[in-house]
C-alpha cells in the first residue's frame, strides 16, 4: 500500500512506499532506490543539535526550487574535504494550512525534534550543520552509516558513485 506526503516546504507530492520508513520530502522509485538519503533526526535549538538517530534510506530528496538559506548541512569526505552545501529551510519552520485549505500560516518554533534530509554518496563521511553565518550546531559522522546501506544495497546509484 502506498502512502502519500506532502512536503509543505517544498510543495512536492512525493511517493513512499509502506515498506520502507516514511520520511516527507523522500522519493523512493523502486526497491533499492534512485539514490540515497542520510536521515538525521535530532532536537533542535538556534544552538544546539542533540541526536537521536540517524539512518539511510534508498530514495532521493525531493526536487526543490529555490529553497532559501536558512539552515546548511556542509557535506564532508573521510579527508574533511567538502562535497557539497545544502542550503534549506528552518527545520524550526512548521507550515500549516487553515481548516479550509484556503491559507497557508508558518510557526517558528524554539526547539523542535527534526528530520533532517541530505543526499548521500559512498564518499560521504560527515555532516555538518549550521545555521548561516554560524559556527556549527553539530557534526554527526555518518560514514558507517552510508557504508552499512551500501554493502546492502550495492547496486544503489549513490554507492558507486561520487556526488558532483
């Protein structure tokens, strides 16, 4: 059975299928995926990060268009070299629509338990987030993580390639 979500942020419908975890903004395309995802889940402060979680999913994020600069998660090799920033909304940003569905309202919140989405290679070892212009609120390894779904899902696209 598949179930949908809509992420408000990105105003994208995206696709789960209810075998793997449901997370809003990830679009799986079949069993292994058309790429990777690390999930990082965790409560968040404008300070401080405290992780819970973090797994890897075989799906892409969903597309976006001009998401603004409100929060960064510096992708890092095993050198610390950079691979890449995404550049996303507050995670502390909650989007609501009226009863009517006729009005869209934002709340911001102080703290909030979040998923955190990032796109995922073999090369990627660390991630590193912040808000802009901020020292980092927190750097969560992830490479065992990434290693892990890729010795089970070797064929994934994300395990045999380097993000460019």
């Amino acid at each position: 059975m598949n179930r949908w979500w809509l992420g408000a942020s990105c105003a994208v419908a995206s696709l789960v299928q209810a075998s793997q975890p449901a997370v809003d903004g990830l679009m799986p395309f079949d069993e292994t995926g058309d790429g990777a995802t690390v999930v990082v889940t965790g409560l968040l402060t404008p300070k401080s990060f405290k992780l819970e979680s973090v797994r890897v999913v075989g799906a892409r994020p969903a597309g976006r268009s001009a998401d603004p600069d409100q929060f960064r998660a510096l992708l890092l090799d095993a050198s610390g070299n950079k691979l890449e920033v995404v550049k996303m909304w507050s995670p502390l940003l909650a989007f609501q629509w009226d009863e009517e569905g006729q009005h869209e309202s934002a709340n911001q919140s102080s703290e909030r338990v979040v998923d955190i989405s990032i796109p995922a290679t073999i090369a990627l070892e660390r991630v590193s987030l912040s808000w802009p212009g901020t020292k980092p609120v927190a750097v969560v390894d992830v490479g065992d993580y990434v290693r892990k779904f890729c010795a089970e899902q070797p064929e994934n696209p994300a395990c045999g390639k380097q993000r460019r």
